[in-house]
C-alpha cells in the first residue's frame, strides 16, 4: 500500500507539476502565444521566399504554399545564415518538383549560383598538378554543373567571369567521372584533355587532393 501512494505522487517524467501542466496548456491556448506564433510563422515564411524568389515565382501560387508551408512545418526559416538557408530550401524544393522542368532547372540555376558566389571570397586559382601526380580530382566546393537541354549545360564556379558559361562536351564529360573521385592519371588514360582539366581547376570547378599512402 505504501508503495502504491507513492507511486501515485510520483511526479510525471517532464518533473513538472500538476498546476504546472495547467498553466501550460492555459498559455498554450492564450491569444497571445497565438499572435507570438503567428509572427514567427510569417517571419519563417517570408525569409524562405526570400531564399528562393525567382523559384518560387515560377510555381503556381498553390503549388508555392504548399512547398513554404511544408518547409515551415519541418523548422525552415530559422537559419542564422541566409546562404545556408537558401541552398537547404532549394535543396527542398528540387526534391519537390519533376526532373528536367523549367522549374527544377531553374531551381538548381537558382542554388548553383548561390554556391558560387559564396565561393567567390576566399577563391584562389590553383595551378594544373603534375601529370605524373598520384592526386584523385573532384568537383569543386563551389562549383555545379546545370543540365537546362538535352543537349546544353551550364557550368558554376566562382572562378569563372560572371560565375557561370555553357560547359563544353569535354568538360561535362570529365565531370561526370569526377563523382568518382578518379585519379588524375586514370583520367588522363581514358584520353581527357589536359587543357580542359587545367581550365576547370584555375575556375575552381575541379579540386585535387593527394593521394593517401597505402
């Protein structure tokens, strides 16, 4: 019996009290933490359409809503950075929208100049390794390459003179190897060009690091 009183005053897991608990749920129904809220949710909402403006404008409003109002609900809105935000929302969005529309591609037009802006800062050009050197290449930090046709592609780095250009076929077919990480000398085996490798990493749009010992 002893042990039964006490485990009926045995405080709830949260170690609040029951007029506790009271309280909270009073405050959770005031008008107040209402507006409080209200005020928050539209400053979430509006610094996330502001990190997508020209993506958003290009969705039907409903469509528009409907992605801000997801985004909000999963915390969005709330990053201290704003180019942080900006790419996660496009990130989002991208997932949202089909492959290959206007839209996604304009999205990730949207997002890749973003990231190369960023980058533009602290950029420094680095030169071509040696052709003998055992380093492996990867796309650069800043850097993207955007499908917009069949056919055509555009490339983002923050070393390249308004951060974007039409990407050749050579260079987009080095960067699809370079999700890879592949070493510098196996790309040169399978025939890609040292100018092209030399141009893509003095824009920052391919890196390089040594090659761990084994």
């Amino acid at each position: 019996m002893v042990q039964a009183a006490e485990a009926g005053h045995r405080p709830p897991p949260d170690g609040l009290s029951p007029d506790e608990h009271v309280s909270l749920a009073r405050l959770a129904q005031s008008a107040g933490l209402r507006v409080t809220a209200a005020i928050q949710r539209s400053w979430c909402e509006g610094r996330a359409a502001r990190a997508a403006r020209l993506t958003l404008s290009a969705l039907p409003a409903e469509e528009r809503r409907r992605i801000l109002d997801s985004w909000v609900r999963a915390g969005g809105g709330t990053a201290s950075l704003f180019d942080a935000e900006a790419k996660a929302f496009l990130a989002f969005i991208a997932q949202a929208l089909p492959e290959e529309s206007p839209a996604r591609v304009l999205c990730e037009i949207e997002r890749a100049t973003i990231c190369a802006s960023e980058g533009v800062t602290d950029f420094t050009s680095s030169p071509m390794p040696s052709p003998d050197s055992s380093c492996r290449l990867r796309a650069g930090r800043y850097a993207s390459l955007v499908r917009i046709a069949a056919e055509s592609s555009v490339l983002f780095a923050p070393g390249i003179d308004g951060l974007c250009r039409p990407a050749t076929d050579a260079e987009v077919s080095l960067w699809q190897r370079l999700s890879s990480n592949p070493s510098l000398q196996a790309l040169l085996a399978q025939h890609h060009e040292p100018a092209v490798l030399a141009t893509l990493v003095a824009a920052g749009a391919v890196d390089y690091e040594a090659a761990i010992p084994a």
